[in-house]
C-alpha cells in the first residue's frame, strides 16, 4: 500500500524545506479535508521522514531506481474484524521524494496533499486501482 512517484523529477527540484515547515504543510493538508472525512480516521497516526527506510523499501520490492512519496501500514477499516489491542495503522509522507518531483512549494502543497488522501483512502479500505481511476 504506498505510492510510487511519478516518472518524471522537476528538472529543477525546489530547495528543501525544514522538516517544522514540511510537517507544517501535512498538518494543512489534513486540515483541509473535510469534516466527515477526518470523523471516519480511527486509530490512525500520520507522520514523516525523510526518506523510506531500508526495511520499507525492501518489503514493497523497490528498485534503485524507485521510491515512496506516502506509506500506508496497518489494517484498514474494511478488515478490522476481530481487531483488537494493536498498534495503531501508520500513514507516512516522505519530504525528500515529495521534494524532489515539486519544482516550487505550490507544487508541494498539492503533491502533499493527494499523498494524504491516497494513503489516508487505504486506511479506509480503497485500493490504488479504485484510486487511479479517482484521480488519486
Ligand atoms: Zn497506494
């Protein structure tokens, strides 16, 4: 459950921001989904890092070549029968490769924001096909 960058980079990637001005721009994202929406998270952190860790590259399979701009980890909604005592699900959003596809900060701020909702609709239960087809 993540998402591949698209493939292209800016071909003058935007200098990189502080990690209080990047959490700054996922807490906005989050922010600006709607009422209902964010009603329905359950159990659910979100965070950032820099970068995938080797373990996250590595269980979804990356190449080189490949990287993750959102990570999604835990048990969607959909499946949660019998859920009990467990971690709660995990939404990462990673700066750098988010950075590195954005040639200016407006560019960020969307690119932030469908990162958001793509993982945040995993946790509900959406899968990547159903979100290509959305848009997401
Ligand atoms: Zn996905």
């Amino acid at each position: 459950m993540h998402e591949k960058p698209p493939e292209r980079a800016a071909s003058q990637a935007m200098r990189s921001l502080s990690r209080d001005a990047f959490d700054e721009l996922v807490a906005d994202a989050l922010e600006g989904l709607p009422d209902e929406f964010l009603d329905r998270l359950d159990n659910v952190v979100i965070v950032s890092e820099d970068w995938p860790s080797g373990e996250q590259r590595q269980y979804h399979g990356l190449s080189q070549r490949e990287t993750l701009l959102g990570l999604y980890e835990g048990v969607a909604l959909t499946e949660r029968e019998g859920y009990g005592m467990v971690l709660p699900d995990k939404i990462t959003i990673f700066k750098r490769p988010l950075e590195q596809i954005c040639a200016d900060e407006k560019d960020l701020i969307y690119q932030v924001q469908v990162t958001v909702v793509h993982e945040i609709a995993h946790h509900f239960g959406i899968d990547d096909e159903r979100l290509h087809q959305l848009g997401y």
